[in-house]
C-alpha cells in the first residue's frame, strides 16, 4: 500500500473514467442544454440551497468535530486541492454525502457516516464528494436535480427534446459517479476501504451474525451479472431499470474500482505526484 500526504499538481483528467467524457460529449451536442444550465446557474437558486443546509445542519471545523476536519483536509491534500470548502453534518440514517453549490461548493455528510465509517472509509466518501468539485461535475448535477422541474417550466416546447437530454443527463452522472470513486481511492490510498465503504451501502454490516458477505463474492456477483445483461434482452432491460438513475449499481461501482485499481493505473497516477 503506498503511502502519501498530498499531490498537488494532480488533474480529473489524470483519473477520469473514459464513460464520462464519451457521456459528456454527447450530453453537449443536445438542444435545451443551455437553456437549462442558464436557469440553473440562477443565483437564487444557489443562495436558498445554502441557506437551507446553514439552517438546517451544522458546520464541521476543527473546534466541532477535529476528527472529521482532520481527515478532510487530508483529503484535499491528497487531491492536491488547496481551497477548503465549507463541509457540514446532517442528520440521516442512510450512508450518504453529497457535494453542491457550484460557484461555491459545499460538501454535506449524513450523521450516519460520521457515526459508522472508520477513518479510512471517510477519507474515500470524503474524497469522493471533492473529487466531484475538482472535475466541475456539480453544476450538471445541479441540472439533474432540476431537470424535470425546469422543463416543466419551458411547456410544450420542450416535450420532444426533453427525453433526449434527460437520459443523456443522467448516463452522464451515472459515468461521473465512476470518476468521483477513483479521486475517493486515492484520498483514502487503501483499496480495501474502498471496498468496504461501498459494500456498507450494499448492505454489510460488522452488527449482522452469521452473514458470508466478502469482496470476492460481490465481484463474482457483478461479473454474473454482466454476463446475464449481455444479451439483447439484458441490455434491454438494465436501460429500463438505470435510465433515469443517477448512480450505477453498487455492485458494478465495485467492480469499476476494482478493475482500475488492478490495471495499475491508479498507481501510474499517484507515482506521477507522489513526493518522495
């Protein structure tokens, strides 16, 4: 396992997941797509999400929470991020986090991770969320949140190009979730927390008795899996169940990981910054 406190000089594009540039290229050809970025570049907008989350959770620093700071700023120095971003806490049972605010990012944990996840595996959800910010992916998230409300707003104008732009929209966030995993990976530098973060969201659970859940056993799943959606019929069928989804299946997040973890090219990416 190789060991690093920061990589300044490290760029998205050294670790982006080549189905998120190929999803963005034909996101850019579609009508609408200014038309919608402009409504949600709205200022507006962008205060009253803020205001929300400062009125609603509570801002972590080093005097609230010195455990959680600490690990985000190491974090962001393994992503070679100088800036720090406001990062709050609210209250929520599920694993999750998000980042937003596009002009000014800001980062969200749900109080159940800060509860449950081990240095390591906040260190990858953390680096996760500002590996978002670094490779510009909020301002489209923001759309994909908006999305339907805005064309709702546009009337019948809209209705023939809206399906269009929304699949694409939403293949594009589904390959930006990808590129966001590899920056958590090198924040956390320890596959096997990667790992474990995201099988916490499959379900696993230290608390649970008698359960055989392992890694090897979820990626065989996975590549059971791409072999059942193969076929015409299969491909089919996962369009229909993940076209309109923002995030791809845990199971194949694993596997994405997994895979660039093991092509070496994870550590082509961290030697080429690394400080020795």
């Amino acid at each position: 396992m190789m060991t690093y406190d920061s990589l300044y000089g490290i760029k998205p594009e050294d670790y982006q997941h080549p189905g998120e540039k190929i999803a963005m290229m034909a996101l850019k050809k579609l009508p609408l797509l200014d038309i919608v970025m402009a409504k949600v570049l709205d200022a507006k907008i962008q205060v009253d999400t803020y205001a929300e989350v400062v009125g609603s959770c509570y801002r972590i620093t080093e005097k609230t929470n010195p455990r959680v700071y600490g690990l985000y700023k190491l974090a962001l120095a393994r992503l070679g991020i100088k800036e720090e971003y406001p990062l709050f806490s609210e209250m929520g049972y599920d694993y999750n986090a998000y980042a937003t605010g596009v002009d000014k990012p800001f980062i969200v944990l749900r109080s159940s991770v800060i509860a449950n996840y081990s240095d390591g595996e906040l260190l990858n959800v953390i680096g996760h969320e500002i590996g978002h910010i670094k490779s510009g992916h909020l301002l489209y998230h923001n759309m994909a949140r908006s999305l339907n409300s805005i064309l709702g707003s546009l009337g019948g104008v809209a209705q023939a190009a809206s399906v269009a732009l929304q699949y694409a929209l939403m293949e594009w966030h589904r390959n930006s979730e990808y590129t966001a995993d590899r920056a958590g990976l090198i924040a956390a530098a320890d596959i096997n927390v990667a790992n474990t973060e995201t099988m916490k969201m499959l379900g696993h659970s230290d608390n649970i008795p008698d359960i055989d859940f392992s890694v090897d056993k979820v990626m065989k799943q996975a590549e059971d899996f791409e072999t059942d959606a193969s076929g015409i019929i299969g491909k089919l069928l996962y369009i229909n169940y993940t076209a309109y989804a923002s995030h791809p299946w845990s199971i194949l997040r694993l596997k994405q990981i997994n895979d660039w973890y093991n092509s070496g090219e994870y550590e082509k990416v961290v030697r080429m910054y690394k400080q020795d």
